[in-house]
C-alpha cells in the first residue's frame, strides 16, 4: 500500500532548485532540463561563474531582464525567454547536441518520473496509454554530461514511491543519475547502494524509507534540511 505523501513537512520546488543550485561548482557548464530543473537559474551563486547550455543551441545564457521586452528568438529549451551574456555563443543543433554527446558538460540537470537503486533514470514517458512522449534531448544529456542530478518529488501524488529499486518506466538512460534531489532527501547513487546525505527536518530515516522503494543507507554525517533556511 503507497504510504501516506500528505502528513510530512516538505521542501518546495524553490527550495530544491536552491539546493541543487548551491551544490553547483564553478566554472561548471551546465544544462538545465525543462521543468522543475530551469527554476535551478534563479538561484545560481553570483559569486560563481556558471556557464548554462540549452540544447536548442545556445551557451551561455542568463536571466531575462524585466526592463527590457522579450525577444521571441532568444528562447531556452523549454520556450522561456532568456538573454545572452557577454561571451555566449549560438550555434546550430548539430553543434549544440555534440557539445552533449561528447562529455563538454560538467553537470545535466534533470526532472525524473522514477529513479532505480543503481541511478537508472525514466523521465520521458509516464506508461500511460494516452501519455504524450517527451525526451527531448534528456537521453543525450543524461548519457554525455560528466554528472547528472535528478529533480523530482519523492512520491507521486497517489503516494508510490519515485526513487525505487527497478524502474518500470520507459528508461532514459541506464546507471546515468548520480545525485537525486526531492522534497524530502538529497540521496547519492554509488556503487554500494542509495546514501542518504541530507532529511527535511522533522524526518526519521524510518519514515523516509516507508517512501522509498529501495533500500537506502544514512550517511553518519546527513545533515538537517531546515525548511526556513532552504
């Protein structure tokens, strides 16, 4: 029976994209999926050069500015409006997908549907019958970013667990994820299984693990996420 996804104190989508903005090193060239994984560009560091890439064939983006009228041609991924910062570059979608291929980026951001024990990823397709396919480009980034994190709530809204042990999803990409962010966990994929490094306060590593559908294990060093300072 799915356990219950309502009764938890719970990070919001900002929250999670602030946390995964921070983990961001410098100097890192970095693609940010559609979804919950463009709110990521809010919160980036000043005090970092972060490089943004967006399939579509732009490097370098940044934040449109409010005083100035959107340009229709200047659009990310997902058909949001964005500016150009000095430096940047546009190319072609051929230039731009090999970039992704061959390992350039440092870092993909992505939402998940599921993620398995050994940080196998779905993403683009929900199984359902009517269900519109949407990869995109996220089976090349998820493949030829050097890292990949996974933005996602913990369960789905009937309460079934996202991370699992096997997904049953259509995959993305197999043994790609090394990182998964959701509203109650930062948990990492390595070799020996699924380390929790950080709760949402208030969670037992108990209560974590009846939502999870793998078996997880506690770094003794996991921190409190305190949902006033996230």
């Amino acid at each position: 029976m799915p356990a219950d996804n309502t009764q938890l104190p719970r990070l919001g989508r900002e929250a999670i994209a602030k946390l995964v903005a921070n983990d961001i090193p410098d100097g890192a060239f970095v693609n940010l999926g559609i979804g919950l994984p463009v709110l990521v560009a809010k919160h980036l560091p000043k005090d970092r050069e972060i490089i943004l890439h967006s399939e579509n064939g732009i490097l370098g983006m940044g934040p449109l500015d409010p005083s100035q009228a959107a340009d229709p041609d200047l659009i990310n991924a997902g058909k949001q409006p964005i500016s150009l910062l000095t430096g940047s570059s546009i190319s072609d979608s051929v230039l731009s997908f090999t970039m992704m291929r061959g390992g350039h980026l440092d870092l993909s951001v992505l939402g998940g549907l599921e993620v398995s024990a050994s940080g196998d990823l779905a993403n683009w397709h929900t199984g359902a019958p009517d269900a519109i396919p949407g990869v995109g480009g996220a089976m090349d980034l998820a493949i030829g970013a050097k890292r990949a994190f996974v933005m996602m709530e913990h369960q789905t809204r009937d309460g079934r667990p996202k991370v699992v042990e096997s997904c049953t999803l259509p995959l993305t990409g197999a043994g790609v994820v090394d990182r998964i962010y959701t509203d109650l966990a930062i948990i990492d994929v390595e070799t020996d299984g699924l380390w929790v490094r950080a709760m949402v306060e208030g969670l037992s590593l108990a209560q974590l693990q009846e939502r999870t559908g793998a078996a997880l294990k506690c770094d003794p060093e996991c921190r409190t996420l305190y949902l006033g300072e996230v």
